[in-house]
C-alpha cells in the first residue's frame, strides 16, 4: 500500500513545487480521481453500478518433472535402528490440462466507498498420474475481496485475500513432492493518515494457513500480523520513512514451533527520472521460537530433531523499476531475509530477481524472467535421510527462468506460449531435481 501511494505521488510529481501542499492522498480530490478511474476500467459485463470483466482460459503444459524428483538410489543408516535402508527417487513427466476463470468487479458503492472482487479459479488435470488431479477448485493466488473507505485524509481499506494452490513451485524447500495442497487466508484492515509531508499507516491482519494434503497437516496455522509504518515526503523524489511489524504464529500440531517474529527498519524510495524509479529497505529481525527441535515422524516413532532456538539476523531488500524506451520495461529485486521454515524453524533466503517486458511488435507482448536464490535451513527433519549429523538443516540454491509470448489475436481472444525452466541443487542425498514446462494456452474475454 505505502510503495503504491508514493509511487501515485511521483506520477504527478512535475505539477507541484517542492514546498506545495499537495491533495491528500486519501480525501475527497483522491476519491474523484478514483471514481475517473473507475469509469476508464476495460469492463465486459455492466450491471448497473457494477462493472465486471469476465475471461476464460484454457492451457495445456507438459511437465517433465512433476514430483521435483532426482533420479537416483541412495543406502543410509537407518534412523530408528541397526542396518540399511534403501532410498530410491524417480522423476515423473505428465501433461497436464487447466481450464481457468477469472472474474473482476469493481462497485462505487458511493462517491467515497468502492467495493472490489477479484476472483481466478480453476482446475488441473493429470494425463497420466490422475491421481494428482486437483480434489478441489484452485483459488488464484491474487484472489481478494476489498472495500475502500475515504473519510477526510484517512483511507480505510478492509480485504480479504485468499489463495487455493498445490504446486510447489515457490517453496524451494520442497523435494519430491508432487502435491502441495494448502489454502491461505489473509483478512484485515489498514488505515492511510495522509498529513501532506507525513504518510502513516497501521494496519491488522488474521492469517490462516490450511493444508488439503495428509502430509502437510503439520503446517496448519494461524497468525496474528501487526505493522506499521511512517513516510516523510523529502520532496516529489525522494521519500524516507521507518516500518515495522510483529507476527505471532501458533501451529495446530507440536511438529513445529510457535513464535513471536518482530522487526524494525527503514526504507527510501527515489525517483531518479521519470522512468527510473528505486526503493531499498533493511532493518533488524528477530524470531522467538519455543522450543529448539522439531517433531519427526518415521512410522510410529516420534523424535525430537535438532534445530536452532531463535534468530536474530538483518534483513534487506532493494527494487528497481526501469522504463527503458516506449517497447522495454525491467524490474530487478534482490534481498535477504528470513522465513518460517516447512521441514525446519525458519529458513534464511538471499534471492536476485529479473523480469523483463518487450513491447516490440503490435499486439504481441514477450517477458523474460530470471531468479537465483541461495538458502539454508535452521535444521530440522529434511537432513534425516541423509549422511549427516541429525537436525542438519538443508542448504540449496535455486536458478530458474522462464520466457512468455502473448499474441492478441482478436479483441476477444489471446494465445500465450511459455516455457520455464528451474534447477535446484541441495547438500541433501535426492533433493536435487531439473524441471522443465512447456505450456501453450488461449483466453477468452468475454
């Protein structure tokens, strides 16, 4: 929300001197430009005040790695007694099928109250391994329901967001796994006080985590999300401010640990030009967990495995957003933080990210994405069938990319073509994997 307000603030950075007292961000002149914005959205569907845009898509995608598998055998010591225990891996290839809708409705419910829904759901279906077939509708990741609220300089915004997925595509600590079923769930409210030369903002969310897989039950959990920040306008340039958050996550099962995460920084965001625009953020992180292992399960058997008892480390962040000409547009992120881990306390990521967009030819539009990411595990049970001492976290990198082409072919319908492409290799016996997708798809705006 703060990225997008000041990034609001430099577009019309050129009409006012640098001293001038600018509309509020969140009064009555920020509610009239909304409402202008409301009436230019590309709608397919009028029902009185309620704009909808409505499409369809189907694609197909062959997978040569659907289970993020190595290909090998490996003998290690068997964790729960004398002896050897054989590990065999196979990668596994399918074509898969997946019908998609997406519904986007937008209602000025009155001059100053607009209610939005964007909704993706969809479906996947397996060739050959059926048995991977979704169980139920997936839920697209930018799924929300969202109400804004101007009242004199405040901006109340109160969301629902939510996601259904099964790839495991994001969790780079995930191997051998073919369906990571969960369901998230954000709800909330933030509140924007617009001071002219001070931005604040707090905001409250309730976040659930579902798993819809046996296996992942252990992840279930609730959060409890703080956070805040405060943005000094330098000039129509140059904004700095400070931000902070507490999260506090309690696991339905003991495999995990409950914990208390806190951090504080600051942050600056500069328009170099009209078309370069920077911000870069860092601060202090700290996790307090309760208990130094985590619960492996191996058969009837329960143990205690190692980990690590609580964090305190920096974070830092950077994003680039560069305009290049009429036809070229970049962006470039990198970071360091740490996350909540699944097989682990926490996990600490260090990540570069590339995307690039090519305007070249009429109504064809091709993307370029690259990423790399290099991250260890506090410890925990994914080194447990492994040659290494017991609660041994996993360190990995990850290089993956992928290039898009979108051709509109008629008002109504565009073809897309995609391929992406990601690598993985782990310290951990059969925990490397190389991924190839191939996918072709069509839309229909209706």
């Amino acid at each position: 929300m703060l990225l997008f307000v000041t990034s609001m603030l430099v577009a019309t950075a050129g009409v006012y001197a640098q001293d001038a007292v600018r509309p509020s961000l969140a009064g009555q002149e920020a509610s009239d430009a909304r409402e202008q914005d409301v009436s230019r959205i590309p709608y397919n569907l009028l029902l009185g005040p309620v704009r909808f845009r409505v499409g369809a898509t189907v694609g197909v995608e062959y997978n040569d790695n659907i289970n993020y598998a190595d290909d090998g055998t490996a003998v290690i010591p068997n964790p729960i007694g004398p002896g050897f225990i054989t590990i065999r891996s196979n990668s596994q290839d399918d074509v898969i099928v997946t019908p998609n809708l997406t519904l986007d409705a937008i209602w000025p419910v009155t001059q100053l109250n607009t209610l939005r829904l964007d909704l993706g759901i969809g479906y996947a279906f397996y060739l050959d391994h059926s048995k991977n077939d979704t169980d139920y509708i997936l839920v697209a990741p930018k799924s929300q329901v969202a109400f804004d609220i101007f009242v004199s300089d405040f901006r109340i915004n109160i969301h629902d967001r939510m996601q259904l997925q099964q790839d495991p595509i994001q969790e780079g600590a995930l191997s051998n796994v073919v369906n990571y079923g969960r369901f998230e769930n954000t709800a909330g409210l933030s509140v924007l006080w617009d001071l002219n030369k001070l931005l604040l903002q707090v905001g409250y969310d309730h976040y659930n985590f579902v798993s819809t897989t046996n296996r992942f039950d252990y992840l279930n959990r609730n959060s409890e999300i703080v956070q805040g920040s405060a943005a000094f306008i330098v000039n129509p340039t140059i904004t700095v401010g400070a931000e902070g958050n507490a999260v506090f996550t309690r696991y339905d099962q003991s495999v995990l640990s409950d914990n208390k995460d806190y951090s504080v920084g600051g942050f600056v965001e500069l328009a170099l030009t009209n078309n370069l625009k920077v911000r870069a953020a860092g601060g202090y992180q700290w996790i307090d967990f309760d208990h130094n292992f985590v619960n492996f399960r191996f058969g009837p058997f329960v143990f205690a495995v190692p980990d690590q008892k609580d964090l305190q480390d920096y974070y830092v962040n950077g994003l680039i957003g560069h305009r290049i000409n009429a036809q070229l547009s970049q962006t470039v992120s990198a970071g360091h933080e740490n996350q909540l881990g699944i097989n682990s306390n926490y996990i600490t990521l260090n990540y570069v990210r590339h995307t690039l967009t090519w305007n070249l030819i009429r109504n064809t539009l091709l993307s370029t994405e690259f990423f790399f990411e290099d991250a260890e595990e506090s410890g925990g049970f994914a080194g447990v069938f492994s040659p290494v001492p017991l609660g041994t976290g996993e360190h990995f990198r990850r290089i993956g990319g992928a290039i898009t082409l979108g051709y509109q072919l008629t008002p109504h319908v565009t073809l897309g073509v995609r391929y992406q492409g990601t690598s993985k290799d782990s310290n951990l016996l059969l925990r490397d994997y190389n991924q190839n997708r191939i996918s072709v798809d069509g839309t229909y705006s209706f």
